[in-house]
C-alpha cells in the first residue's frame, strides 16, 4: 500500500524540515455542556465524555449519549495518544489561518476510539504519514481553555 | 407509498450568468423561477407549491414565496447545503402523490462571488453543537475533502493522477457549453502540476465558485400531460436520501451517504446503475465524484480510481457519461450549491437537449446525485432517477 506525496528520504525531521509558521490559537466558545472539557484542556488534562450506562466514549462532547440516549455522562482522563486516520497539508488558509500555511489539519483516531480533529503539530509536514503514532500537545488561548493539537511521538 | 411515475419534472432553467454583481439574491430567485416556468409553458398562479434551501434570503420560504407571489398551498424549505435542491424534487414527488399540491417550484440562487456568503462548512455555524470542535483548526472546505481524498488514497491505492481524470472529463464536456466559468480542456498533467490548494487536492481537482442559480418545476401526471411542453416532460422514477453523519466520534472518510441512497432510489426505479444512460454527479472536488461512483454502485468499493481512468466518464461514447454541462468542476456551481444543475443537466439529456457533442445517444434513464455539507464531517445525500416522459 502506497502513500502519496510522503518524503520518502529518511534524512528529513522536523529539525531539518523547512520552518513552519506558528499557528493561531483561536479560542472556542465553551457551552453549559462542554466548559468542563475546555476546563481541562487549560489545565493541560483531555478528557472524554463517556456514558455511564452503556461505557460509550462519546465525540464530539456532549452530555447525550448518542449510542444509548442517556444523559448520565461522566468525563474520564484521556491517554493523549492516537494514531494520524488522515491529514492535509494545507496551502491556502482561511480566517486566522491565512497567514499560517502550510498547516496540517488532521483526524487522530484516541486510544479511546474516537476520531478528533485537530492539527499536527511540531514536525515536517511533508514527512507524516497516515498511521503515525501522535501524542497530545496543548496551546493556551489566553481565554480559559487550550487547543488540543499532536505531534508525533 | 413510491412516487415512480407519480410526477414529471416539466421546466427546467441554468441561470446564464457567472457573475451578477448587479443583482439581489431574490432577483435571481425570481429571475430562475421565470426562467423555469417559461420552459413548462406555465405561471405563477400555476405554482401550488415552493421549496427553497438556505440560500434564499431573509425567512426563507415565506420571504421568498411573498417576494414572487405565489399563492402556494405547502412548501417545504429542507436545507442539507448543495443536495437540497435534490431532497426538494423527492419531496415534492411525494407531495404530488399524496394529492397535496400539483404544480412545485424550487428554486436556488447565490452570488459567492459578488458579496454573497463566502463558501462555507460546518465551522461557519457558531451555534452548531459540534462547532468548537471543528472551527478552531483552520478547516476550508478544500483541506476536509483533503482528508478524504488522502484517506482514500491510503487504504485503496487512489492517485492524484486518477482524481484529475475527472475534472479532465468534465473539462471536455465544458469547451461545448459556452456559459462556462472554465470552457477550456484541461489534461491530468495540468491538473496534478496546478498549484496545490490542500494537499493532495490542487486547484484544478477543485470546483468553481460562481454567482448564478436555477430552477425546476416538479408537476403531477395530470398538470404535466396537459401542458403544450409535455412531449419534454421528465418522469421521476425513483428518490432516495440519506444523512452520512460523523458516526458517533468514529467517521468513516472514504464513503459517502450514497452508499443509501443509491440503493433506494434504484430500488424505487426498479433499475440497477447498469441500466443508467448518463449520470449527474455532484463535484464539488474530484473525490467527491470518485467516491460517489463507488458508494452508487458503478463500481467496487475501491475501484473508482481505476474505473475513471481511460475516458469512462467523457460523453458521449464512454462507460459513465457524466456532467456534459461541465459540472461543478468548470461549468458552473451556483451559490456554492450544485445540486440544482444537476438536476437539469439530467434533465436536458433525457430530452436530447444537451450539446450536440456531449448527447448521450437514445439517453433514455439518467441518474442526478447531490452532496451537501462535507465529506469531511456530515453531509446530506440524495439521489434522482429520472426517465424519459415514457420510460
């Protein structure tokens, strides 16, 4: 199985890798059902929603369970470790990316299950691949909460 | 209860224009209306019923209907983005066949290019449930199709030379259409070496953003047999809808909803995609087309790649026919919306009204298939069967 467009000489890290412009940190708007999540993240914790009746790890958060209807819902410490399910390089940015590019917005798939989006952060973007293993990397918004990004461990 | 043969598409109308900075929104609403009527050979006091999507300005259906002065008896203005308009022929079939209305309008209109709304994506709704986990990480709607265009490519071996085959077909089909925003044919050369927007998709595996709009008329067999227009009438023959959510935290990238509505509209037809003539297909990317063939059943899931290659899709003599307008891809995509010219694209082959060049020979059933939203998070898919005014 191929995938394209990787670097496919070894010699390339993020060390060597051309530089890659900070991103932005934009803050979310935390609701009634999601503050204690965003609560976490600024305390460089991730958590889960998980239901309390049938175990279901719940994504995105929310204080339903989508699997079983119950709103009996607990919040359990994350690993902070997935694998990349897929990724672009992005070249054209909108908002408050538009200077940031080239970025790399991505799925990680949670040892928990669930698949998050996010960026990939710390590294080459021309040397990822689909599978890599990533690791959590928090960036405060200044605003109560931080973005929970990766980086390749 | 099915609606097959239980209503006929009778008008039909593409807005000429790419470009309307001198026009509102609800101007080319009702530019299109008329445009549609026209081509029925009806009126406005002949519409009984008016759908519309979030494109139309203010309240929607009421503001719309007020401003054209309809007198309509129900409506309905379901918005799943660019599928929408494919939703609305299903239900006003259904509506038909329920005895509720006789005569539906649907319209669409948009002006992304001239100070309407700015492409969008389920980031833009700051009040959806899912937003902050979705608006904070720079997601266009190029870089999520990205991700399933990229994962595509990593389980099925899907290349980006394969993807361009697809804009290269409807590059062809668009040099006949001489309202196309792109007229000019392109190869997979230029294609893969056009600047890329997000990799793996470059500019060209993109489609185009264009003011402009359309319109059709869904009507009962009795209002279309008595019209002058009848012999163009389009018999609806099957519909099928889908949501294809973000699956409880665990998305799946590489199909789409059509892998359900497909097999519902095919079975309300009664057809299978072998019996299929010509088929619209919504493309909004290249991916977007490779992965709905696939979840249509034109091919295994896997294979679109393969199964594009070699000209399959250029009209009139490949395997697929497809997008003779020049699709989303180069001809237009109104609103960033394209499901509406889907549907007349269908529309004008089974009538043996395409251009001569890209006319599906005896083009008897045609499929249209809409994506709304983003393949990226959740879309809203629907699919038309469409015959010929005896099929």
């Amino acid at each position: 199985m191929t995938v394209p467009d990787d670097a496919s000489d070894d010699d390339r890290s993020a060390k060597s890798g051309p530089p890659v412009p900070a991103l932005p940190v934009p803050a979310p708007h935390p609701t009634l059902e999601t503050a204690p999540f965003w609560d976490a993240t600024a305390q460089g914790r991730l958590v889960l929603p998980r239901c309390n009746d049938c175990a279901f790890v719940i994504w995105y958060p929310r204080l339903w369970c989508p699997q079983c209807a119950s709103t009996d819902v607990t919040w359990i410490p994350a690993s902070g470790r997935g694998t990349i399910y897929s990724f672009s390089i992005t070249r054209k940015g909108v908002g408050a990316y538009r200077d940031a590019v080239p970025y790399v917005l991505a799925y990680v798939e949670l040892e928990e299950g669930p698949r998050v989006m996010t960026n990939i952060v710390g590294c080459d973007p021309e040397s990822l691949v689909v599978g890599q293993a990533v690791s959590v990397v928090f960036h405060d918004t200044g605003n109560g909460s931080a973005l929970y990004r990766f980086t390749p461990t | 209860m099915s609606i097959r043969g239980r209503a006929y598409i009778v008008g039909a109308y593409e807005h000429p224009g790419r470009h309307l900075p001198d026009k509102t929104l609800a101007q080319i609403h009702a530019e299109v209306a008329s445009g549609a009527l026209a081509d029925a050979g009806l009126t406005l006091a002949d519409v009984d019923a008016y759908f519309c999507a979030g494109d139309a300005p203010g309240f929607g259906g009421l503001s719309m209907a007020d401003y054209l002065g309809l007198n309509v008896s129900v409506s309905d203005t379901t918005e799943t983005g660019g599928s929408s308009y494919l939703f609305h022929v299903g239900h006003a079939a259904a509506l038909i066949a329920a005895g509720m209305c006789s005569v539906a309008l649907i319209t669409l209109a948009g002006k992304p290019r001239t100070g309407g709304a700015a492409p969008g994506g389920s980031g833009a709704f700051t009040s959806a449930p899912e937003a902050a986990f979705e608006s904070v990480w720079g997601m266009a709607v190029p870089n999520g199709y990205a991700l399933a265009a990229r994962r595509h490519m990593y389980e099925f071996g899907t290349t980006s030379e394969q993807l361009a085959e697809i804009k290269v077909a409807a590059s062809l089909h668009a040099q006949h259409n001489p309202n196309a925003f792109l007229p000019d044919a392109v190869t997979v050369a230029e294609v893969v070496e056009s600047p890329m927007v997000a990799d793996p998709l470059h500019r060209l595996d993109c489609c185009v953003i264009t003011d402009g709009g359309g319109a059709v008329i869904v009507a009962s067999p009795e209002a279309a047999r008595s019209l002058g227009t009848a012999g163009r009438a389009v018999k609806v023959l099957g519909h099928g809808e889908a949501f294809k959510l973000s699956a409880k935290g665990r998305i799946d990238l590489t199909h789409t909803g059509a892998v359900n509505s497909g097999p519902s509209a095919f079975a309300e037809a009664g057809v299978t995609p072998a019996d299929i003539d010509y088929v619209s297909i919504y493309d909004s990317f290249t991916i977007t087309v490779l992965q709905t063939i696939e979840d249509l059943g034109f091919c295994a899931k896997g294979d679109g790649g393969r199964f594009v290659s070699d000209g399959a899709l250029v009209a009139p003599h490949g395997r697929l026919p497809f997008n003779t307008d020049g699709g989303g891809l180069c001809n237009n995509h109104p609103g960033n919306r394209g499901g509406m010219t889907k549907i007349i694209e269908a529309v004008r082959q089974l009538r043996g009204e395409a251009h001569a060049a890209v006319q599906v020979p005896n083009c008897r059933l045609a499929l249209a298939h809409g994506t709304g939203g983003s393949l990226a998070t959740r879309m809203g898919s629907a699919t038309l069967i469409l015959g010929q005014r005896d099929a």
